[in-house]
C-alpha cells in the first residue's frame, strides 16, 4: 500500500470518521427528535383520552376534576387549577390538583383568585412569573406558572385555566416550551367545548326529564279519569261525547258504543224537578263558562240518582274552545243523608220549638252566633240585631248578680277540654221587672288539640219550674213541720230504704234515732239502740220489706217492756207509697197505745158487764111481760063472762067494755114487748120456705079487720120460695101489712094493699103498697123509733116500726118508706141473700 493510498485511506478514513461522527450526531439529533415525537405523542395521546373520558362525563365534577388532573400530566407542572364561572346562574367553581384543600372550596380568599384571571385577555396564553404570582396570597408559593382564560359568550361561559410549579420543585420542571403552549392551547379549547357540550347536556337531560315527568303526570292524570269513582265525560266543542271512564259506564248503565258521538241530554233523562238546575247548565254552556249543578238523573234502568256535575270548557293556546271536560259523581247517598240531617234538623228544631228550647250556635273562626225564634223571644233580641253583636247583648240579660259569675263559668269552659256543660242563671231583661231563671246546656265543637271550633247551647226557661220547686220546698218543710208536731212519731225511708226523717216526737223519746239518718233500714237491725230491743228492730224492717211486697199499709203493734217493768204498746203503721210501681217512700208512723190498750181493757170487761146486765134485763123483761100477761087473760076471760050476763046494767055495760079496750091494749103492748124480746134473745135460723103462703095466711087473719073488702094481693116472679128467718119475716110482714090496713083511708072505697117480691142475685126485695092514709113529712122521720105514733085513726102501740126495723138489722137487711100524706105509702124490705 502506497502512502498515497494510505494517507487517501487516511483521510478517506478520517472523512468517513468525520462522516460517521456526522452521521452519529444527525442520529442523536433524529433520536432526540424521535424522543420529542414519542413525548410529544404521549401528550396528544394523554388529551386524546382525556377527551374520550370527558365526553364521557356527566357533571361538572366530574369534567372539571378529569381536566386539572390531565393539566398537570400534559402541562408537565406541579399543580394545576380551573375556575368555572357562569355569571348569569352565579355558578363559580374551583377545581384543582396538586394544590392543599383549603383552595379547592370558593372562599372570600377565592375572589382574589378569580379576581386574578379576569385580568388575563381571552384566549391567549401567557407565562407566569413569580413577580406576578406573588400577588395572590395562595400562588405566592409558586416561582412560575401558565394561564389562559377561554370564553364562550354565547352560553355565557367563562374558564380559566392554570399550570404552577413552586419555587421548591423549579429545578425539576424543564421551562414551558411552544409545543406545550399549543397543546395547552388545545387542551384549554377542548375543555371549553366539552364544559359547553356537557352544560348543553346537561340542560337537555333537564327539558327530557321535565318532558318525561310530565309525561308521566299526564299518565297520572288519565289514570286517575280512568280509574277514578267519579264519573268524568270529555266531549268536543258541540258538546257530543269523545270519550267516558269507566265509573260513568257503571253509574249509568251505557255501553260506550251506545254514547259516544251523543250529548248527554240526549240519552242521561233528567227528573222534571231537575228543569230549574238544568237551564242554569244550559245557559252557563252555551256561553262557554264553567259550571256546577245538582240533577236528578236516570240511569239506563230508569232507576234515578242524584247526579253533581261540573262542567269545564277546554281552549287550546290560542282561544280556540276545542272541548268540555264534565265530572260527575252519584251523589244519591250524601244527598240522602243531606236529607236525613235536613229532617233530623227539622225535627231538632221542631222539639225546640214545642218544648219551648231557645238555640244559639257560635262560630269561632267568624265570631258570628245564630239563634232561634224561642230565643229570641227568651231574650227579646231586636231583629236587626248583628250575629256578632249576640254576645254583648246576652250578657246584657244576665241577671246583674249573676253576670260575672256566668262569663266566667263560660270562659273557663272554653279554656277547658270539656265536651258540655250545664249551668243555671237568671235573665232580667231590660225595662222588665220580673226574673226569669233559665237552665243552658252548652256543647262545644274542638279541634283535636282542644280549641274550641263551635258552641251549642240551649235555653230552657224554668222559671215555672224553679217556682214549683220553691213551692214544693215550703210544702216540704210545711209537712217535715206538721211531721214534727205530730203527737205520732215517724219515720220517712226514702226509695232506697234509707232513714230520709225522723220526726221531733220520735226524736224527743229516743235521741239515739238521729244517728240512723241516711242508714239503710236492713242496717238499723245490726244496730242497738238503748230502750230498744233488737227484735223490734227487726221486726221493723220485716214490716217494711213486707208493705213494699205487697204494696199496701200494714199494721202492728209493738211491745216495749220499759227498764221499771212497764209494759207498753205502739201501734204501727207501715206505709209505702208508690208511684206506678216505684217505690217513692215509706212513712212509719208509730202512736204510743198504751193509755188506749188500758182504756180498751177496761171497756171490754164493761162490755162484757153491760152484756149480762142486758141479757138479765131481757130475762126480767120477758119474764114479767110472760107473767104479765096471764092475769090479764084472767081479766079478759072474766070481761067475757060480765058480757055474757044477762040484763047487764048499761052503765056497767060500758064500764066493762072500757076494761076490755084497756085490756086488749096492754096485751097487745105486752105481747108487741115479747116480739122485741124474742127478736133480741133468740138466734136467727134461716130456712127454705114460701112467701106467698106466709103472706096470704096474713090476708086471711086481716081479712076481718077492716069494715070494708079491702084488695089484698102478692106478686111473685114466679117463685115464691125464699130463704130467711120464717118467724122474724111472719113478725115483720104482719107489722106492716097490718098498718097497711090499720091505716087505710077510710073516705075511699076501694083500700088495698098490695105486697110485691122481687128477687136480684144479692138481694131479696119485699114492698108492701097502700092507697091509705099516708105519712106527715115531719113524722117520716120518727115513724121507727120506739113508742112513736102518728095517728089516732087507729089505736096502737107505737111499738110496731121499731121491733120492724130491729128485726130488719138482724136479718142482714135495711127497712125503708115512701109515703105522702092523703095518698099511701110504700115500705121496702130489702134484705141481704144468704
Ligand atoms: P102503731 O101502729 O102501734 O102506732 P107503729 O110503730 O106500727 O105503731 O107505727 C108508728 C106510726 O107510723 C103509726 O102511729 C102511724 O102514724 C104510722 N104508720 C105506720 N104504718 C102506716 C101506714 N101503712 N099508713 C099510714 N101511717 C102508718
């Protein structure tokens, strides 16, 4: 090798060197730039994923914290912050990464921050430098920064946007160059059209969410026509039905097919009380206003309902009236009992009327009272008086000295928790002198916590009856007076048999008494009282139990042995008194018999002497008028025989026959004393035997008496048979019936006498009739009694009547006359049957 050829080689070598050396720098270069591709694409990548991940987002949040996160990773800084102002909502908002918290929330200390980017014009981007920084309290740590302000006018939308990097950490972050300028540039236009397109976003999800709620209130809203149990029409501008729910299909009976395209009227048939109501929906229709009206309609059944129907015109939005909206309910069972409280109402008002109830009734919320006319007259209320004047003018009428007492009692009422109360006062109305008392019954109204919404009241007027009362309290204490000063002592049990009085003559004799008062008699008997035995306690309240049984008086006597052995006697009466079947009270009257019981004794010892004395007497009387009469039949035998003499001197003639007369009396007077004796001695003995015979052998003795025929008759029912003493009723008839022709009148010529029976189930009734010379009204009286004689027209004892009268009282009977002076006389036997 030649040194040509090696220095050529040389320098061949040291141009290739040279070249290679060349060659390795352009391949550092290329590499270098290679690096800054690869980088530079990472970054494009990084905002590249940013934007995917961003149009992903779905808040501000979200976008906002992605974008401070992707700053610090593309800017290549320390930290990162946004502020997001939107000034027509107000809406500022600070995102960050790499900063401490405290900066995160917009704080007074943020205005100065946001303060800080407003001085930065739009879209541009500038370098931050520590003089700059400095200004804000917060940045004052950061040695260098980059910001750009991005703006959108039209949505109103104003970012900014910021890369820091402190003053510690400077000298590992290289210095911002222009491709991240551009990129920053990029970055901060993407964000802008990403915060526009999510805002955009945002308030479109707002109109469809807004759109789909409605959408579902409109759901709603049919469902609710659909479902509802009112009955709802909508019908179309002429009024022809479009469409009904179901609850008009089931009220009404009609098929829809059957009414769509018909107007109501057209098939709904009304009642004809229903015409009034009808117009007025009418009228309010065809002037395309709303109504509301009460019909009675029909169904399809012909079955009636009470129907309430609101009508509603419908326009569009620009006037137009395009449809009526109806809703109708059947309203048949609240109109019914409308009615019933109507009639309940009506009935109330009517018993406050006949009962004579005044009624007010006061409304809280209006303050206004309403009242009736009772009341009105009860209180004199002026007609044109105001329903909230009612008050005062009330209170007015309550009487001066029981006023205070009343509003009090009324507004302690209201304070209360009390559902009614009653109370008593008097009215003096004005100009008017008299008082009336009137009882009130106030109801209240409450809502649940116990405020009062309405107050009833009723006046009763019972002043009459609060007289009664005073009336009936004097009469108490007027008869609990004349209990007390009754010799009798007396108790008075009130219904439930508890001692309700005692009088001051029980009280005075047994102190002890008072303690009982308000003790129930059944108690009495676990009691012991001094002076009185327990068994008479007992036997007390047997009584008592025994006249509430049987409800009637009953009567004992008690036996008290006194401490001196004296043994007394009170004679008892329990009286329970009874109203309907209530027991009301009981009265217990006792009365100290003892002087009675004594005199008692005494009278039936005399009694039963005076018996003896009679029954002797009666012996005397029969045995001297027994032996009487035999030495005057003596006589009477030797008068005969004087008559019987021959050529009897005259004058003795009639000597013996005045003998005869005397005689013939005194027998008769005799004979007319052993009838009574006989009638008095002797028992009655009945017996079976026949009237008209015993009469008409009467006839026949009498027959002779008299100078002239005399008619003598006896009528009987067909029967004649009677049961009585036969010798008595002999007795009695020849009496009478004698008398009868003993007192005929002798001018007439036709006497008679005329005996008659008449028979009932309890009695047996004898007259005896004549046409004779009758009774003086002055001797009516006395004809019974004994020696009593009215007439001289015939000789007589006096005698007759009166064993007549004694034998009727023996037989159980009464003995009665009629007679007239110169015309006859009638006597009644009537007898008791036996
Ligand atoms: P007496 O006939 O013995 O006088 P009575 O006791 O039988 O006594 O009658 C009393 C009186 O009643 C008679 O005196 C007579 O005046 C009057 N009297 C009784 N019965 C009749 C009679 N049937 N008609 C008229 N007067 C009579």
């Amino acid at each position: 090798m030649n040194s040509n050829n090696a220095i050529g080689l040389q320098q061949a070598y040291e141009q290739l060197q040279l070249r290679v050396t060349r060659f390795s720098a352009t391949e550092q270069k290329l590499i270098a730039a290679q690096d800054r591709l690869d980088h530079e694409l990472t970054l494009y990548k990084r905002l590249s994923e940013f934007n995917s991940k961003a149009l992903q987002s779905t808040s501000l949040e979200h976008l906002g914290q992605l974008a401070v996160e992707t700053m610090v990773d593309i800017l290549e800084v320390e930290a990162s912050l946004i502020v997001f102002m939107h000034p027509e909502t107000g809406i500022q908002k600070l995102f960050s990464e790499g900063i401490p918290l405290q900066f995160q929330k917009p704080s007074k200390k943020n205005t100065a921050l946001f303060r800080f980017f407003k001085e930065f014009p739009p879209h541009s981007i500038t370098l931050l430098e520590d003089s700059q920084l400095r200004k804000v309290e917060k940045l004052k740590a950061y040695d260098r920064g980059v910001i750009t302000v991005i703006e959108d006018t039209l949505a109103g939308i104003h970012i900014g946007c910021m890369g820091l990097i402190s003053k510690q950490k400077s000298p590992l972050f290289s210095a911002f160059n222009p491709t991240l300028e551009t990129l920053f540039q990029i970055f901060s236009q993407q964000f802008l059209a990403l915060t526009i397109r999510l805002q955009q976003h945002l308030k479109i999800q707002h109109q469809l969410d807004e759109i789909n709620n409605s959408k579902m209130e409109l759901t709603k809203l049919s469902l609710i026509a659909k479902k509802i149990n009112n009955n709802v029409i909508i019908a179309n501008h002429h009024g022809e039905i479009e469409w009904v729910n179901d609850s008009f299909v089931k009220t009404t009976g009609y098929q829809r097919k059957e009414i769509i395209g018909k107007k109501p009227k057209d098939f709904l048939k009304r009642a004809p009380q229903s015409e009034a109501e009808h117009k007025r929906l009418v009228d309010a229709l065809r002037d395309k206003k709303s109504v509301a009206v009460e019909l009675i309609n029909y169904t399809k059944n012909g079955k009636p309902y009470h129907n309430q129907i609101e009508i509603i015109p419908v326009f569009d939005p620009l006037g137009n009236h395009t449809n009526f909206i109806s809703i109708q309910k059947d309203i048949t069972k609240e109109v019914q009992a409308r009615n019933e409280i109507l009639r309940i109402n009506k009935r109330f008002e009517t018993i406050a009327e006949k009962a004579q109830i005044g009624i007010w009734e006061w409304e809280a919320e209006s303050q206004k009272t309403q009242w009736n006319t009772i009341l009105e007259l009860q209180l004199g209320i002026p007609r044109n008086l105001a329903p909230v004047d009612f008050y005062p003018f009330w209170k007015n009428c309550v009487h001066s000295e029981d006023r205070n007492s009343t509003v009090e009692r009324l507004h302690n009422f209201m304070r209360s928790n009390e559902s009614h109360l009653e109370y008593e006062y008097r009215i003096q109305l004005k100009n008017a002198k008299e008082i009336r008392y009137v009882k009130t019954l106030l109801i209240a109204e409450r809502t649940p916590e116990g405020k009062i919404i309405k107050l009833i009241g009723s006046n009763l007027d019972i002043t009459e009856k609060h007289e009664a009362e005073m009336q009936l309290d004097a009469l108490k204490k007027y008869y609990e007076s004349l209990f007390n000063h009754s010799p009798s002592q007396k108790i008075v049990l009130d219904k439930n048999l508890n001692v309700a009085f005692i009088n001051e003559s029980l009280l005075k004799v047994q102190p002890d008494w008072e303690t009982f008062i308000g003790k129930n008699i059944s108690e009495l008997t676990q009691l012991r009282l001094k002076r009185h035995p327990l068994k008479n306690m007992r036997r007390m309240a047997q009584k008592v139990s025994d006249a509430v049984d049987l409800k009637k008086l009953i009567h004992y006597t008690d036996v008290i042995t006194t401490p001196n052995q004296k043994t007394c006697y009170r004679l008892i009466d329990v009286f329970p008194y009874f109203i309907g079947d209530q027991l009301q009270y009981v009265i217990i009257n006792g009365v100290d018999i003892s002087e009675l019981k004594k005199t008692q004794k005494t009278i039936v010892s005399k009694n039963q002497e005076l018996q003896k004395l009679n029954n002797e007497l009666d012996n005397f009387v029969y045995r001297v008028s027994h032996d009487l009469r035999a030495p005057l039949l003596s006589i009477k035998g030797l008068v005969n025989l004087i008559f019987a003499t021959e050529n009897l001197e005259p004058n003795l003639k009639e000597y013996i026959q005045l003998i005869d007369v005397s005689v013939a009396r005194l027998d008769d007077t005799i004979q007319e004393i052993l009838e009574f004796s006989r009638n008095a001695r002797l028992d009655v003995t009945y017996e079976h035997f026949n009237l008209k015979e015993m009469i008409h052998g009467i006839f026949e003795d009498l027959k002779y008496v008299s100078d002239v025929q005399m008619e003598m008759t006896f009528q009987d029912n067909g029967n004649a048979w009677i049961t009585s003493d036969r010798y008595r009723m002999a007795t009695l008839l020849k009496n009478i019936i004698g008398n009868a022709v003993k007192y005929r009148n002798r001018s007439l010529p036709n006497p008679f006498v005329r005996c008659k029976l008449t028979e009932t189930s309890q009695k047996i009734i004898i007259e005896v009739e004549d046409n004779g010379e009758g009774i003086a009204p002055e001797h009516l009286p006395k004809i019974f009694r004994m020696f009593f004689r009215g007439s001289n027209s015939a000789v007589g004892t006096g005698l007759g009547l009166f064993i007549c009268k004694e034998i009727t009282q023996k037989l159980d009977g009464v003995l009665d006359v009629y007679s007239e002076l110169g015309k006859g006389s009638r006597f009644f036997i009537s007898l008791n049957k036996k």
